[in-house]
C-alpha cells in the first residue's frame, strides 16, 4: 500500500528502507496502515521536495503526535483536562513515568480551580479509562500484596509534549517547580556530604 501510494505521490522514488521505517513505527503505534500513509505524508511536506530521509520521518512523527495531542486535549472536558495535567506535572515532578491511580487522583485534586469541587476517586478512574481509549496513555494493573491490585497510567507521549498543550504558562511554572525541587536535593546532599565529611 505504502509504495503505491509513495510512487503516485512522489516525483522522487522513496528509498524502501524508509518506507519500511514509516511501516515499523506505525505498528508500534495502531498497526494501522493509514497511519503510515499519513507519516509518509507529512514526512514529504517537511522534506521540501529533497529526498525522503528517516530523519524526516521522525520529525513527521512527532508532528502528528503534538497534532494528535493537541486534538485529545483541546476537545477534552474542563476534568479530563486536569487529570491529563496530573499526569504530565506527576511524570516530570517524581521522574516516574508511571502513575498510580492514587497519585493521579492527589494531583488531580490539588490541580482543581478554587470554588472547583474535584469529581469522585471513581468518577476520575472513569476518565482516566476514558482516555486510554483515545490512545494518549497506557495501563498496567500490578499487585500490591495484601493490598490487593492497583493500576498505574502512564503516558504515550512524552510530558514535555503534552504539557504545552494543556497550558503553556502552567507547563513553565511545573517546570520551575521541578528545577527549585532538584537545587533543593542537591544542596540538601552537598550539606550531608559536608557534615559527613566532617565527622
């Protein structure tokens, strides 16, 4: 499919390494052949009429992810949007990538604009189900021992991609928060260094 839509499209013959490229990552991603079409596509558009290179794919990809990220988040619900933030701020604040649902919900909760009452614990696992179903993030359900089993949600893209989306100046802020908290860390681990140093 991806070679006779690249030869009708195409004045310059796509190398096949690169098509097969275009394949392997949509696989990864819905195995959806229209996907690749489309990474064929705006790969072409960010090659300026030059050869179709990897690179340019990769660059496609991450267009469509940003566009893809863009679309889930701007028609999202006022909740959904906050709990997609949780995650993100989550994800750059501890340097997990996965996020238990508990932690999630904390978040969430502390996110909410004043005079905002936040949504039930099951109502928030509701949404967040909802959002796996859009493909921006992923589950994985763990046991916990004796306190039974809990899931953990992790996201698809990267937070610094998503974040911007949500809002540009509360992205800034979170990551200025997470720079005071690693200047935090490394004087608190200098000043033990010192004291231990001295004893």
């Amino acid at each position: 499919i991806l070679r006779d839509r690249a030869d009708k499209a195409f004045l310059k013959k796509v190398n096949d390494d690169v098509l097969q490229y275009c394949a392997k990552l949509s696989s990864y991603d819905h195995g959806d052949a229209r996907r690749a079409v489309d990474l064929l596509r705006v790969a072409g558009e960010l090659s300026d009429g030059k050869k179709i290179t990897k690179a340019d794919v990769d660059k496609a990809q991450e267009q469509l992810q940003k566009d893809r990220a863009s679309t889930i988040v701007s028609s999202a619900s006022y909740h959904l949007r906050v709990v997609i933030g949780a995650i993100c701020a989550n994800t750059l604040l501890t340097g997990n990538s996965w996020n238990a649902t508990s932690a999630i919900y904390a978040k969430y909760s502390k996110m909410m604009v004043e005079g905002t009452k936040p949504l039930s614990y099951r109502r928030v696992v509701d949404l967040l189900v909802e959002l796996e179903n859009t493909g921006l993030v992923i589950s994985r359900t763990l046991s916990r021992g004796r306190y039974g089993y809990g899931t953990e949600y992790k996201l698809k893209l990267s937070p610094e991609m998503v974040g911007p989306v949500i809002g540009k100046e509360w992205w800034e802020n979170q990551i200025k928060i997470k720079e005071n908290e690693d200047k935090m860390k490394e004087l608190d681990k200098s000043l033990k260094e010192l004291s231990s140093g001295r004893g």
